[in-house]
C-alpha cells in the first residue's frame, strides 16, 4: 500500500473512530441522565458506552494528530530540504528522541515508503526506487545527466546522477536529487 493511500485509511478510520465515540459516548450520558437509577443493568451498560466511546474519541484524536505530524514531515523534508532529526525536531518544537520514534514509527507503518533512518548522520533518507526496464537499451537516455548537488549535513558539493542514490564523498550523508 502506498503513502497516500495509507494515510487516507487512517484519516477516514480516525474518523469512523472519533463519530463512533462520540455516538456512544452521548448516547450513555442521555440514558444516565434519564434518571434509571432502579435498573442497574441498564446504568452499567451506559457507563461502559460512555466508557468506549470516550476511548473511541480519544482514539480517533491521537489518529488525527498523527496524520497531521506526518504531513508536517513530508512538508519539511520535500518542500524545504530538512532531512536531519535535529532539524525536524526544531522546526516541530519537539525533542530530538520523540521525532526519532515518530518518524520510525512512521516508516513500520508504512507512511514513509521506501524510508530509512540513517544512523550515521542521524537523518531521515528516502531512497528512490528505480524499477528496471523490459529492454534497457530503448529506455535508457544517450547518457547520463549529472547535477551539482550541496550536501544537507556537511554543505559540501558534490555531482550526483539523477535518478541514482549516492553518498556525500566527505561525510556520507545520503543525497537526494529529484530528476
């Protein structure tokens, strides 16, 4: 399952988890407040609806806030270059650690697809897949196009092919070049 349709899952499940809660939730609270206090199976069954709905809302807020986080990422990594965990977590205004778990949680989920934390650099990378052709030879351009590329970590140039992964020759970062 790719990025955006994982997220689209769990938006409208964080959804269906948050209206569900809220049914039940009220729907609890109305009989309570009813004034069956003779019928003890009838107040036991709303306290656990109020009690599964307030965690269905909750669940549905903590999906809700994790979907917004994600987006949060993807606007700093692809729009404005931030791949490091110090960077992210600056520009989030959270600690390093708590950005490292979320985007490792991010990535076992599949949000990120085609992710990796690289250690070395304390960094998030994301590695472009190239698939191979039926036949390299129709496909493949006259020759390779090189652009200059600065790096994230060291801010040293380098020339990178575009479409390839390649590391910094100085410090090793992973460098990412659209085509």
């Amino acid at each position: 399952m790719k990025s955006y349709a994982r997220v689209e899952k769990s938006t409208t499940s964080g959804k269906i988890s948050t209206v569900s809660g809220y049914f039940l939730a009220i729907s609890g609270l109305i009989v309570l407040i009813s004034g069956y206090e003779d019928d003890t199976e009838l107040l036991l069954g709303s306290v656990a609806f109020v009690i599964v709905g307030v965690f269905l809302i909750w669940n549905g807020w903590r999906i809700k806030r994790k979907i917004r986080r994600f987006r949060q990422y993807v606007a700093l990594i692809s729009a404005q270059q931030i791949t490091s965990i110090g960077g992210l977590a600056a520009a989030t205004s959270q600690r390093p650690e708590f950005v490292r778990r979320d985007l490792q949680m991010l990535i076992d989920k599949h949000f990120f697809v085609n992710a990796v934390i690289n250690d070395a650099t304390n960094s998030i990378v994301i590695v472009e897949m190239t698939t191979p052709a039926m036949n390299p030879q129709e496909n493949a351009p006259a020759s390779p196009i090189e652009k200059p590329i600065m790096c994230n970590s060291c801010g040293a140039s380098n020339k990178k092919i575009v479409g390839q992964v390649k590391e910094c020759e100085y410090c090793g970062t992973f460098l990412l070049l659209d085509s």
